[in-house]
C-alpha cells in the first residue's frame, strides 16, 4: 500500500459479468437486440476491492474463484485494476452473469451457477500475508472469515447480502444497505443490534444513518457528474467508500457525502468501473 494511506480490503464474491445495452428488457417470450457487449468480474466483492484500490492506491480483495477460464480471467483483469487477489480455488466454475442496461440506466442481472465466497477451510486464505488493515467491506464470506476480518480491521463494514455470516456474536462498525431493496432490508432487519451503525440508502433520495450512541441524521444525494448510465455497483462503490473514509478517520457526515459522491460518479459511467472515482476525499 502507499505510504500514509489506509490499508484497505473487500471480502466478497466475484462473478464474471456480460453486459449490454437494449432498449428495454425483454418481455415474456419477446426477443430484443442488445448492442455495445463487454465482459468484467464484477459481483460486490470486486467492485468493492476496484473503487477501494482507486482511492486508496492499492487494495486487497479475499474471494473464492473456480478452478478455470473464467476464474483465471477474473484474476488477471482484477489485478490490472490494482486488486491484490487472495482467493480460494474451488472445483466449482466462477459464477457468471448477465446483465442487460436498459435506456433509463437501470440493470437487470441473471446470475448462471452458485455464488462463490471465501470460507475460511483448510487451504483458506492466510491472513497474516493480508496483514493488518485499516477497514474492510464484508460482503459474503463464511462466519470464520467475518471473524478473521474483524482481527484483521481496525473498521469493519458489511452488508446484509453476508447475513449467513453476521449475528453470530461479532461486532461491526457499519452495516450498510438499499432500502429500495426488499431482501437486503429482510436480512438486515436482524442484524441492526450486531451495528455500530446502520446505514441505509435511498437513492436519488440520499439516505439515512442511525448509530447505538443515538446520534441519527440524513444525508442529500450528490448531483451526478453527467448523464445517468449505468445503476451497476453504485451501492457497493457507495459502501467501499464508506468503508475508506472510515479507515481514514474521517466525520460520519462528510464521509457519507463522499461515499454519495463516489456512488452519483458510478452511475455516470458505462459498468461498474468506468467511472469510479479516485484519490482521497479532500
């Protein structure tokens, strides 16, 4: 990591994503023409690890990846992005996914093949080559690896997409998530008391805080940087800055509107990646 940065990392999944563009999504037994194809490992641990090493120079992703092309892929493009990979290997194949961008901007996601997250086994990850870090965004994983991110970070974020590892008696910093997404608010409707602080987003809206010492407050939305594209990772890039400004000891309100600045600059670029922002708050 540079020097007088924070040392940051995401646990999570990782998928390796088809995107195109239509018109809209199609309907029941419709066929539409999709245009401007790419591919990139995506799913919330990568976008995550991506938008952290943006701004903190270098960041460390813990994953679990499939013994093959797509798996192999999805190393050498995230270490291209400045990701420092630790996964675990599996005999099953890297989960794939489409997602279609309609011409509001919004995505629709097809996942191909289960979700691959770091459990922390026999032949896990080794935590002492991680090191010790500074904050990080927890986005699946198994209870272990909750445990072992919580040695390991001085900051711990996580969101209810990791519930199969959370309220299990270790204690987090932040716990972030969509209230415009029904599962995410199902699963953290349990979770709220493992929370130093809950964090919930609202979109155009902006979004909302709640810490255990009572403080509350709210925050506005950022204006977008140009025409809305893409709604793919604005929420984990919104969490992954979070978790950043944290590390650094930055105030509660001004690192939500930067992680709100973060995410409003996702939304304006093509996928998840094309626009993130990078460098430190000021």
């Amino acid at each position: 990591m540079r020097s007088g940065q924070a040392r940051v990392a995401a646990v999570g999944h990782v998928e390796w994503v088809q995107f195109a563009h239509v018109e809209h999504v199609p309907a029941a037994g419709e066929v539409v023409h999709a245009r401007d194809p790419f591919e990139e490992p995506a799913g919330g641990g990568a976008v995550a690890a991506v938008q952290l090493a943006r701004l903190a120079g270098a960041a460390a992703l813990i994953t679990a990846l499939g013994r093959d092309e797509h798996g192999e892929r999805s190393l050498s493009r995230l270490r291209e992005l400045g990701v420092q990979v630790h996964a675990e290997r599996s005999s099953e194949p890297t989960r794939r996914a489409v997602t279609l961008l309609d011409d509001a901007g919004e995505r629709t996601i097809t996942t191909l093949g289960a979700r691959l997250a770091p459990g922390g086994g026999a032949g896990g990850i080794d935590w002492v080559q991680v090191g010790s870090l500074d904050g990080v965004y927890f986005t699946a994983g198994s209870a272990d690896v909750l445990r072992a991110a919580r040695e390991a970070a001085r900051v711990l974020v996580a969101s209810p997409r990791a519930s199969e590892a959370l309220g299990h008696g270790v204690r987090i910093d932040a716990l972030v998530y969509s209230g415009e997404d029904e599962i995410e608010v199902r699963a953290a409707a349990r979770l709220h008391a493992a929370a130093e602080l809950v964090v919930i987003t609202a979109g155009e809206r902006g979004g909302s805080y709640r810490a255990a010492d009572g403080r509350h407050g709210e925050w506005r939305a950022q204006p977008l940087p140009g025409p809305r594209v893409d709604t793919y990772g604005c929420g984990d890039t919104f969490a992954a800055a979070l978790t950043f400004a944290l590390a650094r000891r930055i105030e509660l309100n001004e690192a939500l509107e930067f992680a709100a600045r973060c995410g409003a600059s996702c939304l304006a670029g093509r996928g998840p990646y094309g626009r993130q922002l990078q460098g430190c708050p000021p």
